[in-house]
C-alpha cells in the first residue's frame, strides 16, 4: 500500500513540477519552487520509510 501512495505522490508532484516548468516560461517561478521543495520532502521521506 505504501508502494501505490508513493507512486501516486511522485505523479501528482511530477505534473506539479511540469505545470511549474510551463510557468517558469510566463515568468511565473513560484510553482516551480514550491514543486520542488514539496519533492523534495517526499522523496526524503518516502527514502526514509523504506529503510
């Protein structure tokens, strides 16, 4: 279960980061930022979990 909620996750941040990609292009970087950081979080924590 843990598994499909990290994949889940990963998914919604990676379309977080895409959307934050598209605008980065407009001059807009706060999603970007934020997708970031929030990725950042998660794959730490998922990381730590798994050990």
């Amino acid at each position: 279960m843990k598994l499909i909620l990290v994949t889940a996750a990963h998914f919604l941040i990676a379309g977080v980061l895409g959307a934050g990609i598209l605008m980065l292009m407009q001059g807009k970087p706060g999603l970007l930022i934020g997708g970031v950081a929030v990725y950042t979080i998660v794959f730490a924590k998922s990381c730590i979990s798994a050990h």
